[in-house]
C-alpha cells in the first residue's frame, strides 16, 4: 500500500491543536480568560523577563541591561514596562482549548498597551474582570501555532481578528461603562 494515498494519512485539519506543527488559522469564540494575571514585567530595552515587583521594593533592574560589556555595573537602570500575556479558552465548533495570548496579539482585543491598562485598573479595581466579561463570547479568527519555549504548555495566538462588525476594543468598552457608572 502506498503511504501516501493511505486513510491513515493525517492532515493538519483532522489533528488536535496540540499536534498541530504549522500555525493553524480557525475561528473560535472566547469561553473565558484569567484576568488574575494579564500581564508580566520586562526590561524596557532588551524585553528580557523581570521578576514581578513586590509591593514594598522598588522596581527590578535587568541583569542584562544594567552590567556594560566588561561586566561592571552600570549605575543607571533601564527601567521596566509590562507586556500581556492572557491565558484563555476558546472553542471550535469541536472542542475547548487553553491557549496563551502575547502582547501583539492582545494589543487588538485590549486596544491598548499592558501598561496603560494597568494604570486604568488601578482606578478601576474591578477592570481586569469586568475585560474578561466583556470578551466572553466573542468571535474570532486566531492563528494558532506552537509555543517557541519547550516548557510551555499552551498553544500560543500569534494572531487574532475579531469577527463581530461593531467589535470595540476592550479598553474602548470599560471606558464607556465606567463613564455610564459615573467613573472617570
């Protein structure tokens, strides 16, 4: 028998997104994301990952950024800024996965950066959850492909298009409730 007209041959539309080895395009709805922890802390020169501020100390410095080539310390810090990173579940017409939304990708349903929305939600506790509620059932067409780290877990949206023709970007959306409940 030829291997190549064989049943048993798989194609990348009839395997799990998990075996998936070329990035995949489908559409899917949002179920839910974890608006726990949607975003993490990078140097703002070299992007390389930071710890996480602790509330009493003061922002970390990079190890890569702050020592000059001869490896002595370079007494001005290169200061941090923060990147999305949005775990959720979406659903095909098949099935429900967790994947793993970076800044680029998020930036289009955020409509802002990590950043910016940080200092929304320090005005507006709530904001975190209240983006998760506003994404919930929304449709749209990601690419999906495999996580460039060996340790990570979940498929990674490389990209995303939002299906809906009024969709409004996230921060767009709290900014009007927050504005109808009398906020800022």
């Amino acid at each position: 028998m030829n291997p190549e007209t064989s049943n048993n041959q798989t194609n990348s539309t009839k395997r799990p997104f998990a075996e998936i080895d070329k990035p995949a395009t489908i559409n899917c709805m949002v179920v839910a994301i974890d608006h726990n922890n949607l975003y993490y802390t990078v140097c703002s020169v070299c992007e390389k990952t930071l710890p996480d501020p602790s509330p009493n100390s003061s922002v970390p410095f990079c190890k890569y950024c702050n020592f000059n080539n001869n490896g002595f310390f370079n007494p001005a810090p290169s200061g941090s800024k923060r990147l999305f990173r949005v775990l959720m579940s979406i659903a095909t017409d098949k099935k429900v996965v967790v994947v793993i939304m970076f800044d680029r990708a998020a930036r289009v349903l955020f409509g802002c950066s990590a950043d910016e929305f940080f200092d929304f939600a320090k005005t507006h506790p709530f904001a975190a959850a209240a983006a998760g509620r506003a994404l919930e059932g929304e449709m749209l067409k990601v690419t999906l492909s495999q996580p460039k780290n060996g340790n990570a877990r979940h498929l990674r949206v490389v990209s995303v298009l939002p299906l809906r023709t009024g969709f409004q970007p996230v921060i767009e959306t709290l900014r009007e409730l927050y504005r109808a409940q009398g906020g800022s």
